[in-house]
C-alpha cells in the first residue's frame, strides 16, 4: 500500500496532526522517522517489516546496530542512524524521568531507576546504587562489564566506593542480555559475598536486581538477602 493512496487523515504525518501523537501505531511512528520507502515498497511496509522482525519490541530495535539495519532492503547509513537516534532519544528521555528520584524505598523504584541503563544491552554490565540512611542515593556506578554471559565483579570496588561517598547501604544490580530473569549460580554466590563484606564494614546489601529488557529478579523480594 502506498502512502498517498492512504485517506489523508490516516497518512502517519498528517493522522498525528488530526489525533494526536497517541493515535500512531508503532509501524506509523516509525514511517514518520524513516520519512520514505523504495519504489518496490511503501515505507508503512518497511516499517512493519523491520518491526516484525523484533516483535514489535522497541527495546529490542534499539540493540540493532547501523550494520544490522543496513541488512534491511531500503535502510542505508542514513535511515539507520536516523532510527538509532530516535530510540536515543527515548532512553534519554526515560534516563532524565528516572534521574527525578532521590529516594529508593523498593524494588520497583530501583528497577525504574536502573533500567534505562541496562535495557538495550547486548553485554552484561554490573552497577551499584550507594544510598544514605534515608535511602536517597549518593551516586549510582558501573563497576564492571563484560560478554553476553557474564562479568567480573570486584567486591573491593564496590566498597572502596562505598566508603568514599559515606553510604551506608547498597542496592547492587546487573542485567542478562540473554533476556532470563533466573539468577545463575555465580549471581548467588557474588550476592553472599557482597552481604558479607557489607556485614563486615556496616555497609548493608539493600538488594540484588537481575534487570532484562522489561522487567526484573529481585533477591530481597524473593527472600535470597
């Protein structure tokens, strides 16, 4: 289907300007982005093509190199950098809304805070929030990072840091690219190990948040810590 062959009002650029933003269907938001098709293909086509390819899933569009995009029929350097931008924007976006809290009283609120950091990653990265004894944070660090499958955690860094900024606990949280949430054998015993180093220096372990592209494992929720 070509687009000028749409009724005027359900044209992506011009249905966002009759309804609203809201209205636009994931294919139509991202037509609006790539701006034309080829001259096999309307760009509502392409759009739903490169959309199918990830099920409809934004998070994991976003993890798609220029190289990879490039491999669709009608996406050149250009349209590939213009996509990767917009989702960009995005996580920015959803990085600044996260920015906004300063106190951490559950999972959840550490989940919303971290996870604009960790959604589109196709390694695994570990980081720590340090908080004062009001839980608001201090700082938020990446202490390591590493393949698809795993990471090296130094329980030393995390302290040194720890001690330096005055926090007197931690929430501690990594993501799996591979997309499970079930913690594996090595982020149980590295969680044992930062509760007992903590223990140690009066530096509590809040909790251990396993992070994939929507949701979370929490090991103080699942009674682990």
């Amino acid at each position: 289907m070509n687009i000028k062959s749409l009724a005027e009002e359900e044209r992506p650029r011009e249905k966002l300007l009759v309804k609203g933003k809201q209205a636009l269907t994931d294919t139509e938001l991202l037509a609006i982005v790539l701006g034309s098709g080829t001259r096999q293909e309307s760009v509502i086509r392409l759009s739903q093509r490169i959309l199918s390819s990830v099920n409809y899933n934004w998070n994991e569009l976003a993890k798609l190199s220029i190289s990879d995009l490039c491999k669709f029929n009608g996406i050149g350097k250009v349209k590939a950098i213009e996509i990767i931008t917009a989702l960009e924007i995005g996580r920015r976006k959803s990085l600044q809304e996260a920015l906004k809290i300063v106190s951490i009283s559950s999972s959840e609120d550490a989940f919303q805070l971290i996870h604009p950091l960790l959604s589109d990653l196709i390694i695994e990265e570990f980081w720590v929030i340090f908080l004062n004894k009001s839980n608001g944070m201090l700082g938020k660090e990446k202490i390591s990072q590493g393949g698809i499958t795993g990471t090296v955690v130094d329980v030393r860094l995390i302290f040194k840091r720890a001690l330096e900024l005055n926090a007197v606990s931690i929430i501690v949280f990594h993501n799996h690219p591979s997309g499970s949430l079930k913690p594996s054998e090595e982020d149980v015993r590295i969680t044992k190990e930062i509760k007992e180093a903590g223990n140690l220096l009066k530096i509590m372990l809040l909790d251990h948040l396993v992070v994939n592209q929507t949701s979370y494992f929490s090991f103080a929720d699942e009674g682990f810590i």
